[in-house]
C-alpha cells in the first residue's frame, strides 16, 4: 500500500437558503511516494459540535469532495475531524478549523500538510493478532532489519580490515625503496626442485616445461618433476617433452599417477619423497616464468633460516583479451599489492598462492605436509605452517606471468574452487587459529579476516535479497525508517575498498585526474560483477561449510592472448546450471525493482539494484552466449 500526504488547496463555501451556513470543501491527496495522485481514497469529515458525517472518496485526479458541510451559525470557527474511513489505512485523524466568517477562496496551512498512509504493502499485510495491529508482520519486519543490519555491519568490518592493510602497504613502499635485495651468486646457489602439477594439460604443457627448462640456475642446482595425473594424450606430450629436455643436460623426471588421490596436493604429497633439492618451487601450467626468476627469489632463503616461503606476484599474460580478464586482472592485483603486501609489512600470516613461490622442505614438513581434505590445500598448509613459527616473504618486485581465464564458465569454475576451498579451510583452522599460543591479537583479527573472505559473498547475497523486503518495510511501517536511514552510513565500506584498490591500479598514467577517472569506472565495473557473480559464490561456500565434498575441478587453460587466436577447448565444459537459471531470475527481479522505484521517485536504493542487475546480467547472458557458441 502507499503512504500518502493529504493537501487541502481550497474550500469553497456557500450559504444555504435557510440561513445555516454551508460549505463545499475539496481538496486532494497526493502519493507520499510519487509525488502524484492518489486515486479511489476514502475520506471522512465529522464535525466535534454535532457529530455530524461527510464522506468522499478521491477521483482519478486524487480530487475529493464534501458538499454542503454545515457550519454552526453563532460560531467563529467550527472543528471538524479529518481522517481515512477505509480499514486498509492507518487511522490517523486530524483537527481542522474552519471560519465561518471567511468569503472566497479557502486555504489551509501547506507549510504543516497532513500526513497519513496505509497499514502495510501486500508483503506484510497478514492481519491483526489478540487486538494488536499487524504484530506479527511488525515484528518479522524488525528481525529482517536485525539481519539486514548485521550484513551491512560485517561488510563494513571487512572493509575496515582491508584498509587498515592499505595503510600498511601504502607506508612500506617507502620503507620497500630502500631495501636492500639479496643478490644471486652462483657459487653459493642453494639446490631447488620445481615441481610441476598438471592435467590433462595439452594447451599448455609444452609451454610451462620449456620456461622452467630455460631457467638461468646452476644445472647442478636444481632439478624438474612433472607431476602428472593426465588420463588424455596429454601425458604422451609430456613425455614427449621431458625426453627432449633431458636430452639437453637438464635434470628432469616426468612422474605419471593413474590413481588421482587428493588432485593436487595428493600429487605434490606423493612426489615429496622423491624431491632432491633443499627448496621446491611449484608453479601451475598456465605460469611462464621468466629465466631469471630463481636468481630474483632464492637468495632471500639465504638471508635468515626462519624463512619458510618466497612467494611472488602473479602477472597476466593475456590482461587485454577481453574486459573480463581486465576486471580479473583488476580484482587480482587487489590481492597481490594491498592485501599480500599489506599483510606482509604488519606481520600477519599471508598464504602462497599455489603456484609462482618457494617452499623449503623443512617447512612442508614440520607443518605437516600436503593434506587433501580441503580445495585450498595451499591455504591450508600455510596457516599450519605459519603456526609452527616459519616466516613468509612477499616479494611484490618478482612478477609470475600467468594466464588468466577467458571465458565466464572458467572463471566461475575457478572462483567456486577458491570460494569452496576457503571456507573448508576457516571450518579446519578457526579453533586452531583463536587458541593457539604465541599468536598476536591483531594476527588473528586478520588472520580470521583472511580465512573468512569469501564468505563477504554469502552475506552480500543475503543483503541484495532482504533489500527487496527492506524497501517494503520502508513502505509499510513509518516508525523503522529512522533504522533503515541508517544504512546510508554503511556507503563508506565502497570507499575504503576504493582506496584498497586505487592503491593496486596498475594503469595509472601520469595525469592523475585521468587516471583516477578510469579507474572509478573499472572499480565500479568490477564491483558490478562481482556482485553479480554472488549467487555462485554463496553456493560454493555454503558448500564448502557443509562438508559437501566435490572433485578438484581445475580450471581450463587455453594459450591465446588474441580473440582471434580462439579456436575452442574441450576442456572448457558449459551446460545451462540451476545456478544460471538463478542468475538470470535475480537480473529480472532486481530490473523490475529498479523500474518500479525509479517510477515511484524512490531512488534510495536504485543504484544499489542496478549494479545488481547489470552484473547478473552480465554473468547470465555471458554464460548463454558461451553455451550458444
């Protein structure tokens, strides 16, 4: 229902042939909403000195009508009361002074309009209980909000811990200048293995191998393992390519599993035992690292024995494909500047990232070792690892190339990976994490941050829906408006990410303005799609809190920077998902509210739900378009 404001323009009064004074009175209601008529009202005049009633209901126009309302003879002003006579409204009443002396054209004071509206939309119209007006919608309308609010209030902490990483990586640059870096000598080159996990690879197999083989290393130094878990004509390419390899003097071993026992960290736990070298770098089949990238990470390892990983940024081989890979160029970079960087320079526990870093041996197994029982096993062992008391080092200088997916069912198989993983790992590590001695207070503020991250999807996904029943308590129920004002504050949590980010963006150029420009409508593109991308998210971290086990879907690679380099990948599998159907349900109803609202004048809320529909929209027609192709 609405919620409307009564303005009484005019009374037009006539005198009666008997003498008794009588008046026509008009006026009209106009919608609180949107600002127009409010059609087929009713209305109630009833006088205090006689009790005495006139009924009228708004036309078309939202024009209502009393005619020859009588007015006490011998008086200077008469009382009437003016309220709604339907059920259907809240029954507010109010005092209305009329003189009886007045002639022409009556009007009453606009500066104090008459405010009145109905009881509640159609969402919380379910009636009354033991005498007590819509109790029971009132008070589910108040525990929405309690929900509503406790989204609103755990975004917001998470993006105060991402700023307060912003202000610590923004203050180590400085510190960062000057530093002094370790410098290789080949003399004193510590022996590292570089492990290779791969499957069913065939797109990018050869390339990953000839990178690592073109290492500048001492030979004798390090060695190659090719752990691969390949059920296709991937495994003979491998073979292939290690036979020439080794033809060249370089040590390398292709080890071949048929039983797929924990996916990646099963093949990385099996191959432990035949690992030569002091150190293991692991990098993932769609990295090419660059020659010198030993050189630039290993001699750390020298600088101090606590030091249990190097890990390095990952660079983008294939940033301009498409927008898509920008936004996820974009989003990453988040991750590899602010976030690792920021967390690095206070202190607190960082993870390495699967691939594009350094293990010493020592530290894989005094942690514990590989264990396969959740989808971030990388995740994993760094907490048990920096729990033991072994030190991570960022190096945000050594940039690990790597490809990034180029189509929307790669990207979501990857992001349900991530997701899923890391809400099995906070399941795993929380207990351990508050409880374990000899962790700082601000180590496991962040460190829970860090292993709850993905669950910022769930919670936005819960907002966005209860946002739909908070604009109808917002129509209903007068009296919890002033709590959902509130929400207006929480608009900070977008600028503490913005900083996170702008701190990241890696396009700046040196015309600021321009800069800051672009970098507005790629944060706000990128946030549009990540929202849109929420539903999915949910879903596998809802998953992954459960216990729901899945197989370790990899995600597929595909060797092409240009569009016109495509030319399909089997390994990139679409079909139409429950999910999907979902994606595209949310996109019209949040398009229907954002219409609606913006007919209605009610523009709080709209551009929350057009990111909403823009970025559902986005995933959703992305994904059609893939499975058409």
């Amino acid at each position: 229902m609405t919620r409307s404001i009564l303005v009484l323009f005019c009374a037009v009064f006539a005198l009666s042939v008997s003498g008794q004074i009588k008046r026509d009175v008009s006026g009209y209601y106009q919608d609180y909403r949107t600002k127009g008529p409010s059609e087929e009202v009713p209305v109630q005049l009833v006088s205090k000195e006689t009790g005495k009633k006139y009924e009228a209901i708004t036309d078309s126009d939202g024009k209502f009508l009393f005619k020859g309302v009588a007015l006490e003879a011998n008086t200077d002003t008469s009382l009437f009361e003016l309220s709604v006579s339907n059920e259907k409204y809240k029954q507010e009443t109010f005092l209305i002074k009329i003189d009886a002396d007045h002639t022409g054209e009556y009007k009453m004071d606009q500066k104090n309009p008459f405010k009145t509206s109905t009881k509640v939309t159609w969402m919380f119209d379910w009636g009354d209980w033991n005498g007590k007006e819509n109790y029971w919608s009132h008070f589910t309308a108040k525990a929405i909000l309690v929900v509503y609010g406790f989204c609103l209030v755990l975004v917001f902490i998470y993006s105060l811990l991402q700023l307060s990483l912003s202000i610590a990586y923004a203050k180590n640059r400085k510190r960062k200048a000057q530093e002094i870096k370790p410098v290789f000598n080949p003399d004193t080159a510590l022996t590292v293995t570089v492990q290779l996990p791969m499957y069913n690879e065939m797109y990018v197999a050869d390339r990953i191998i000839e990178a690592v083989a073109a290492f500048d290393y001492p030979r004798d130094k390090f060695d190659i393992q090719v752990l691969d878990d390949s059920t296709d004509e991937t495994k003979d390419l491998i073979a292939q390519k290690v036979a020439e390899v080794a033809a060249r003097g370089i040590q390398i071993e292709h080890i071949h599993r048929t039983d797929r026992t924990g996916y990646k960290a099963g093949a990385l736990d099996s191959a432990m035992n035949k690992v030569k070298g002091e150190f293991i770098a692991i990098f993932d089949a769609d990295f090419v690292p660059e020659k010198d990238w030993l050189q630039q990470t290993m001699p750390y390892f020298e600088t101090s024995d606590e030091i249990g990983v190097v890990q390095t940024r990952w660079g983008h081989l294939n940033k301009s494909y498409s927008l898509l890979t920008e936004l996820q160029a974009f989003g990453l970079n988040g991750h590899f500047a602010a976030e690792q960087g920021g967390r690095n320079a206070s202190g607190h526990f960082i993870n390495f990232n699967g691939t594009g870093g350094i293990w010493r041996k020592k530290c894989i197994e005094s942690a514990g070792g590989w264990e396969h029982d959740t989808l971030t096993e990388d995740l994993d062992l760094s907490y048990r690892a920096q729990l033991k008391g072994w030190k991570f080092k960022y190096l945000e200088d050594v940039v690990a190339p790597a490809e990034l997916p180029i189509t929307m069912s790669a990207l979501k198989a990857q992001q349900h990976r991530w997701m899923k993983g890391g809400a099995e790992v906070f399941v795993k590590m929380w207990k351990t994490l508050l409880t374990h001695k000899n962790v700082r207070l601000s180590d496991r503020v962040h460190g829970m941050s860090h292993l709850f991250n993905s669950s910022v999807f769930m919670f936005i996904l819960i907002m966005s829906l209860l946002s739909l029943a908070v604009l109808q308590i917002k129509d209903s129920f007068s009296d919890l408006n002033y709590v959902i004002q509130y929400g207006s504050v929480f608009i900070l949590s977008t600028v503490f990410l913005m900083y996170y980010y702008w701190l990241a963006y890696r396009d700046k150029t040196e015309n600021t303005f321009t800069s800051f420009f672009r970098f507005v409508g790629r944060f706000l593109l990128f946030l549009t799609v990540s929202l849109g991308l929420s539903l999915a998210n949910t879903i596998a971290v809802l998953e992954g809190f459960m216990g729901i086990k899945s197989s370790f879907v990899r995600t597929p690679k595909f060797n092409v920077n240009k569009k016109t380099e495509f030319k399909g990948n089997k390994y990139d599998k679409k079909s139409i998902s429950l999910i999907t159907i979902g994606e595209g349900i949310l996109m019209c109803v949040f398009g229907f509210t954002v219409v609606n609202r913006a007919i209605y004048g009610d523009l709080g809320m709209v551009p929350f739900h057009l990111m909403l529909t823009i970025g559902y929209g986005i995933v959703f027609f992305n994904s059609l378009k893939e499975l058409r192709r």
